[in-house]
C-alpha cells in the first residue's frame, strides 16, 4: 500500500471518528446548573474543547486504522468470508 493511500485512508478514519467522538461527554448549560445563552439552542453545549475533542478522535482514529491495516497485511477478513451465498 502507497504512503498516499495510507495518508487518505486514515484521513478517512480520523473524520468518522469524530463524529463518533463528538458526543461523548456533552453537557447542556442546564446540566452544569446555569441557563443557556440568549439565542442558544437548549441542547447546545455547556462549553467545547477542539483539542480534547481532537486528541480522542486521534485515539479513536489510530486504535481503528491499525485494525484495518493489520487485516490488510494479515488477511484475517477477507472477500471470501463475507461471501454468505456459499
């Protein structure tokens, strides 16, 4: 596998990560004990951290990516094992 398809595929991984990720841990302002900001949607975030929120998706993203690669160099899942007409 080229390094650019590599690049691409964890690009790939690292953005659906995110939006696993995104989720976790949020608390509305009415959670934290105070009252949303005028014009604030009730289910907005207390407050929100890119590079938290980044580095777990960077977590995230490599834990899944190295799956993928292992399969790739080992095999453990391939087109023939997801071949269920047989």
């Amino acid at each position: 596998m080229q390094l650019t398809s590599i690049a691409a595929i964890y690009v790939l991984f690292w953005t659906l990560s995110l939006f696993l990720v995104l989720p976790w841990g949020v608390r509305t302002s009415e959670e934290e004990g105070g009252k949303p900001e005028p014009g604030h949607a009730d289910s907005a975030p207390h407050s929100f951290s890119f590079g938290r929120i980044a580095l777990r998706t960077t977590i995230v993203a490599t834990v899944l990516f190295g799956l993928f690669y292992a399969n790739y160099l080992y095999g453990w899942i391939g087109i023939d094992s997801l071949d269920w007409s047989r």
